[in-house]
C-alpha cells in the first residue's frame, strides 16, 4: 500500500518574526470574495512573508471584468466548461 496526504499536516505556521499564521483562516477570509474560485496559503518560516495562489472563478470574474471596462476580455462558452475541468 501508499500513504497519500491531501491535505495540510499542519493548518498553523511560524514566520520568522515568530508571529502565528493560520492558512486555513486566511483562505476562508479570501473565499468569501465572489471573484475567487480557489487559493491556497503558504508560508515558510524561515521568511517574512506569506505566499497566496489564487485562481478566479471565471464565472465571476468575466462578467466582472466587462463590466469595469477591462479592454479584451472575452467571454468563455457558459454550456459544458465544467466538464473540461473535471
């Protein structure tokens, strides 16, 4: 047999200034936004910093993005796209 871990082993980390980090508690606040789809919070802590990576939710953003003039964004088919992704 494997081992397979899918998730974090730990949800807190330490930054080098010592201050605690909850990623889990930082994507939640992120989350509630419309326009994020998924992210994911990392932090080392040998740094000083926090690393986000973030992806859109296309359904949301798009019409966003139109709406608030952005130049050249091009509306997606709305019919079987999901399925791509699965």
């Amino acid at each position: 047999g494997t081992l397979s871990i899918i998730d974090r082993k730990k949800n807190m980390f330490k930054m080098a200034q010592g201050e605690y980090i909850s990623s889990e508690r930082l994507e939640g606040i992120f989350l509630r936004c419309s326009l994020v789809g998924q992210i994911f919070v990392y932090g080392n802590s040998y740094k000083d910093q926090i690393l986000a990576i973030v992806v859109p939710d296309p359904l949301s953003l798009i019409p966003h993005c139109t709406k608030a003039g952005v130049p050249d964004v091009v509306p997606f088919r709305t019919e079987g796209w999901k399925e791509g992704f699965a």
